[in-house]
C-alpha cells in the first residue's frame, strides 16, 4: 500500500526536527501552530511509528527513528526541488516555490507591493515570505530555508552572492518642530547632542552608530526598538531623532502623526539587492524574480 504524505508535511517535519519546536516551526514555514501538529501526528499515523518525543515546556526531541527520517525528508525536498527547477527549464515556464525573505526594517514598504506584482505576471509561483533581520536571513540563506533574500548590504558574508539593486542615502527621522527640521541636509556633528531612537537591530545598530564613529562622536540614545513602526512613532512624538534609509510616502508614523526626513551629510548610501545562495542564480524562478526586482525598482515603482 502506497504512503501517502505530502511534500509540505515533510516540509513541517524538517522544520520541527530543526528547531525542536511547534511554535518555531509554525514561525518559520508562516503556518499556524495547530498546522504544524497535525502533518506531524498525520505523518507518525501514516509511517506507523513515533517521529518525536513531547516533553512539556521543553519542545520536542526526535526519536531515533525521527531523526533517520527528517534526514531523508530533507532529502526528498532537496530531489523535489530539483525537478521543479528541471521542469521550469525545459519548459521556460516560472512556477514552483519561491521563499523570500526580507529586511524586516522595510518590509512593509518594499514587499507587499513587489510580491504582488511579480505573482500577477507569475501566477503559478507559489510565494511564501518571511521578515527576518540581518543574522537570521544569512542563516536563513546557509540552510536553505530561504531561496533568496531582500535586504542591504550590510555585512555580506562571502559565501552567500549580493545582486545590487538600489542605492538609497540615510536620512534623520525628525519630529515636527524640531530644531533640525529646516535644514537643507545636517551632518553628525548636527544630530549628535539631541536624543536618538536607535532601531536596535544585529548590523543595523552598527550602521546607524558608523554615522558618528568616524568623527569621534557617540550618539545620545534615549530609547532603543527593533520594531520600525514603533521607532517612526517614537520619533513623530517627539522622543527622539532616528535614522533610516526607506523614505516613504506620505511621511507619516504608524500612529498617524507626522514626519519629517532630512538628507544626512558626509554618511556612505546603503545598497538594497538580492542576497543569493551560492548557486542560486540556477532556478528559473529565482532569475525571474531578479529581473521583476531590477525593473521594478528602476521604474521607481517603490518608495
């Protein structure tokens, strides 16, 4: 009698034999937990044995047998990919999965927009994406959790390849009515002494804190986030000055108040690009999306 599982129950089973948990796998496929419980006891009813050891408050821990198994599942989904990319090549045709992830600092302004656009040409892309910050997307890359990843050049180890896109210049996030505000551009040594909202990310940090070090400046950091929204609404209420290099439209908060951007002087742009997987430029559908990215951006459809 003929197994029957799916690739995506195999897909939740590396996930949970890789991470040791229901809720970490759930966040790292995008599926609900509940989701994820039900390919794994699906999957132990169908193969006739125990895949994981529950131990309250402590995740899970796979069996013997579980560990042998989530070794072959990797495989199969290594096999499947395979074809897939075999299949688009021969028939020129984009379809199959793609798992993007992106720089959780601009996310919400770049993604939604450039996912749909390239899922209207591309219908048969089954697109899944994921906000990650700088570590977790390099992490992501290594172990193919991700096929390819939005974010800036901050860092880029030299086995994973950057695919430049956009060069975008820092700015200071104001609030309005402070003293900086009509300036035509200002300069470190300009936004050193005023309170900062540090967006408090792994590389981010140390970018934004790079805009004072060559001068032999610290910043005068107040508060500290790693939420983009918060940081924009901290700063139009008038805790603090930040940096960023996304300048969306209109500039306003999350909370509806207003900001203002002024151009940093003197500060290296950052370069927003596609982060590859060695070998990646190999699918079909990982090519597509690179192109759809450079004409996009380059027709300044984002902000």
């Amino acid at each position: 009698m003929p197994l029957r599982f799916t690739l995506r129950q195999l897909e939740y089973l590396v996930a949970v034999g890789e991470t040791g948990s229901i809720a970490a796998a759930a966040d790292r496929v995008n599926v609900s937990s509940p989701s994820i419980s039900a390919a794994i006891s699906q999957l132990e009813q169908e193969f006739g044995l125990p895949l994981f050891v529950r131990r309250h408050a402590q995740g899970l821990s796979p069996t013997q047998g579980g560990r042998q198994f989530v070794a072959e599942a990797r495989a199969v989904l290594a096999a499947a990919g395979r074809l897939n990319d075999l299949a688009n090549a021969i028939t020129g045709q984009v379809r199959g999965p793609l798992n993007l992830a992106c720089l959780q600092t601009f996310a919400q302004v770049v993604l939604p927009g450039l996912r749909r656009s390239f899922t209207a040409r591309h219908p048969e892309v089954d697109f899944h994406q994921f906000e990650r910050h700088q570590a977790e997307i390099f992490d992501g890359l290594r172990q193919a959790h991700f096929d390819c990843a939005l974010t800036y050049d901050l860092d880029i180890p030299p086995d994973l390849e950057f695919q430049p896109l956009l060069t975008l210049p820092p700015y200071a996030l104001l609030p309005k009515g402070h003293a900086l505000v009509d300036r035509a551009e200002v300069t470190a040594r300009d936004l050193a002494p005023h309170p900062m909202v540090l967006l408090d990310l792994p590389f981010s940090t140390d970018y934004f804190l790079q805009v004072f070090r060559p001068h032999g400046l610290r910043p005068h950091v107040v508060e500290r986030t790693r939420d983009i929204g918060v940081m924009r609404a901290m700063v139009a209420n008038g805790f603090g000055y930040s940096i960023a290099n996304i300048r969306p439209a209109p500039e306003i908060a999350p909370d509806g108040q207003p900001l203002v951007m002024v151009p940093i002087a003197g500060v290296p742009p950052l370069t927003l690009g596609l982060v590859l997987a060695e070998g990646g430029r190999g699918a079909l559908v990982i090519r597509a999306f690179l192109d759809h990215c450079r004409e996009t951006l380059a027709a300044g459809v984002a902000p």
